[in-house]
C-alpha cells in the first residue's frame, strides 16, 4: 500500500512538472505494478485540465483522458488474458 501511494505521489508530481509522455510512461508503470491503477485516468484528467486550453471541440479536452483510460483497459486485459493465463 505504501509503494503505490508514493508512485501516486511521483505521478502528481511528474503531472505538473513534466511533459506529459513522462507522466504516461510512469503510469503505464504503474498500470502494470497495481492492479487497477485508476490514478493513471485521474492524471490525464488533470492533464487536460490544464493544458487542454480554448478548444474548438468539446471532445478535444478529453483526449489525455481518454489516451489514459484505454491504456489502463489493454493493460489489464493483457495481464488477466495472456500474461496470467493457465
């Protein structure tokens, strides 16, 4: 319990003070260490929040958001169905 709330802690650092690739590589990591790492969508929620700016579309400020929470479903769907699988 205590690693995942520093990697969580390093997330929301990494979140304000990195590109946002940085952020997706350590969520990725994250995604893959925990189980059901849903702090990975929260950070691309964040993402957009701040640098999603005036937007044409409605859609275009969700898109880290959206980038983030697929990721988190193909990386669980990967590890119950072929890494895990008897």
């Amino acid at each position: 319990m205590i690693r995942r709330i520093l990697w969580d802690i390093v997330l929301l650092i990494l979140v304000f003070m990195a590109p946002w690739w940085v952020s997706l590589c350590v969520g990725i990591g994250g995604a893959v260490l925990f189980p059901w790492y849903v702090e990975i969508v929260l950070a691309g929620a964040i993402i957009d929040a701040i640098y999603g700016g005036a937007a044409r579309h409605w859609y275009s400020h969700l898109i880290h958001t959206g980038i983030f929470a697929l990721l988190l479903l193909a990386i669980e769907f990967i590890k119950t169905n072929v890494i895990f699988k008897k």
